[in-house]
C-alpha cells in the first residue's frame, strides 16, 4: 500500500462515532484488502505521531508487507523470537539505518520498543513467505 495520507481532521473510526481527531488519514473509509495480514489495518497515523510528523521532527516511511515479514523472519533467526506484524514494520528502517552506518563508518544506537510477539500471527507469516502451513 502506498497511498500517501492527508493531514487534517477525520473520523478516527469506520462508524464514525467517536470525535475527529487531526491526523494523517487515507480516510475513514479504507478498508484494507482481506488477505492483508501485516497488522496494520488502521487508515491513519496515531494524532501524536500525525503531529510529530507534521513538524518534521520524525518521518513516516512506506514498506510492502513482503518486505517487512522477511525482514521479520531475519529478526527471528538472529534474535530467537517472532515480533508481532505491526512491530515488524519498523525492522526494514532498522536495516536502511544500519547500511548506511556501516557504509559511512558512523556509530548509531537504535532503540526499539516491541509492542508483542508474533505467535499467533505465524500463519499470516507463512502466507506471505510462502511457507507450507
């Protein structure tokens, strides 16, 4: 998905109760494809982090779900556990960070917070891999 989001006020859910929140959206009613398993099925960016962004002061980036998965399953066999799928999208970042440090010599510590595992997520692992279940 590459859609590029808008920031402004939208509904921050589908049944468009709740109060309209500033952030970058694709719009309250995107409905992501039934086979996306990536976990991140939300149509926009969380309104702090909208915010940040919209500073400048962080940047948003763009990942295909094959990409993030293969990135996650090298995290596994290095690190001896599955991060959940929405962890997994900031592993591709992880590795362009650590290229360029390596290429320019530059020492860099990088902080992740993991916010679970990807146990029960390991189907949805297998079916963009390509793995027999």
């Amino acid at each position: 998905m590459s859609r590029k989001g808008v920031y402004k006020y939208d509904d921050p859910d589908t049944g468009r109760v709740l109060p309209q929140l500033k952030m970058y959206t694709i719009g309250a009613d995107f409905v992501p494809p039934p086979i996306y398993a990536g976990g991140l099925r939300y149509h926009a960016v969380a309104p702090t982090l909208s915010y940040l962004m919209s500073k400048g002061w962080v940047e948003g980036r763009d990942y295909d779900q094959e990409t993030v998965f293969k990135m996650a399953q090298i995290f596994a066999q290095v690190e001896g556990y599955v991060p959940a799928p929405e962890t997994a999208h900031v592993l591709p970042v992880v590795k362009e960070i650590a290229d360029e440090a390596r290429r320019t010599g530059e020492r860099h510590t990088i902080l992740i917070s993991f916010s679970g595992h990807g146990l029960l997520d390991l189907s949805n692992y297998a079916d963009v891999l390509g793995f027999s279940k």
